[in-house]
C-alpha cells in the first residue's frame, strides 16, 4: 500500500461520493430490485482496493432485514420525518 496524504484521501472522499453525505445525516438508500429504505449514516469507509465509498447505517425500522452497509452512492440525504407522527407530521 502506498502512502496517501490527508488530501489525496478528501479527493478520494469527494470522487466516490457524489450526494456528499456524512456521518449523522439521515438518508434514503435506494437499491435494484425497488428496494428502498431510510436509514441513518453512523461511519463511512473508503475502500481504495475497490475504488467504493461504504456507507454503515443504523435502520430506522429495527425490525427490517435490510443491509446496513451500502454504497455511498446508493444514499441521498432524507429531509423527511425521523417517524411518523413526529413534529406533529403525521
């Protein structure tokens, strides 16, 4: 492995990161199959071997089996409610 320096790393960051999301930030994951879901980015790992930026989440529906690691590039920034019915939304 080569060594990179913390601004190759942000490069890399912001090229396999086109909907800019960051830790914290509530997201859509859109997947094939008309698979949707939201969820919430708690890390993001650069995978250089790949050439991928992975997204962990943490599912606002504890009971669904979705996966809780995806692309990067599968996430976009949710502006919705959390849950319904919260802030009077629902």
């Amino acid at each position: 492995m080569t060594d990179m320096s913390n601004r190759d790393i942000e490069r890399l960051y912001r090229q396999f990161n086109p909907n800019d999301i960051k830790t914290g930030d509530r997201v859509l994951v859109s997947l094939g199959n008309n698979l949707s879901y939201t969820a919430r980015i708690v890390g993001l790992d650069l995978d250089l071997k790949n050439k991928k930026l992975f997204a962990n989440l943490k599912l606002l529906d504890s009971g669904s089996r979705n996966p809780i690691r995806v692309d990067a590039a599968d996430c976009i920034t949710s502006t919705g409610a959390i849950y319904p019915g919260h802030h009077n939304n629902g």
